[in-house]
C-alpha cells in the first residue's frame, strides 16, 4: 500500500492526532495509580497497539475518502457523459423534425445541422 502523492501530511497529522488522544488517556491512567517503573512500562505496552491503530485508521480516512470521492467523479462524469448524449441527440432529433416538416410542406430548409452549430 502506498500514500497517495501530496497527502502525506493529512496522514501524518491524523495518526499523530489519534496519537495524542490515546496517549492523553493513557497517561493520564498512569499518573492516577502512582508512577513508578512499571507504570511506566505498562504505559509503553498499553501504547504499542495504538501506533497500529493509528496509522491505520489513517490510511484508511486519507485513502478511503480519496478512493470514494474519485469513485463520484468517475460516476458523476458518466452521468454526465450520458446527459450530454442525450441532449444532442434531442438536437438532432428536433432539427431532423423540423427538416422533415419543411420537406413535407414542400418549404425550403437551410437550418445548419446541430454539428455546425457553435457552442
């Protein structure tokens, strides 16, 4: 797995956020029940899992939410993709109508197609 370019700071402070959060409680358990050598010790151990938890949980809303907003793009550039085709295809549709109409009652037609029109 790797950081995305550029967001390698948001991944950083997230972790060092979660970071300082659990070692705030933790920490502050300790002091309540006296410091000594082994608090100390049972300090480090109760840490060790949050540095996993942390950058992983960061990685996770760094990456995570860059794949899903990419995801929307990707989805809303479909849509649209999609809306763009219909609403040429309602311009050639209506011109062709009114091409056919002006051939039908016999009445000359010089419209310029959809496609030389200038957007």
């Amino acid at each position: 797995m790797q950081i995305g370019k550029g967001r390698e700071g948001w991944y950083i402070g997230i972790a060092v956020g979660i970071l300082l959060i659990a070692s705030f409680f933790i920490i502050q358990g300790a002091i309540e029940s006296g410091v000594n050598l082994q608090t100390l010790k049972d300090t480090g151990r109760d840490l060790a899992p949050w540095f996993i938890i942390a950058f992983g949980t960061s990685f996770l809303l760094v990456e995570g939410i860059d794949m899903l907003a990419e995801q929307f793009r990707r989805r809303r550039f479909q849509e649209g993709r999609v809306e763009g085709r219909r609403e040429a295809n309602r311009e050639w549709a209506d011109w062709n109508e009114r091409r056919e109409k002006a051939q039908r009652e016999d009445r000359p037609f010089n419209e310029p197609p959809p496609s030389a029109k200038q957007s």
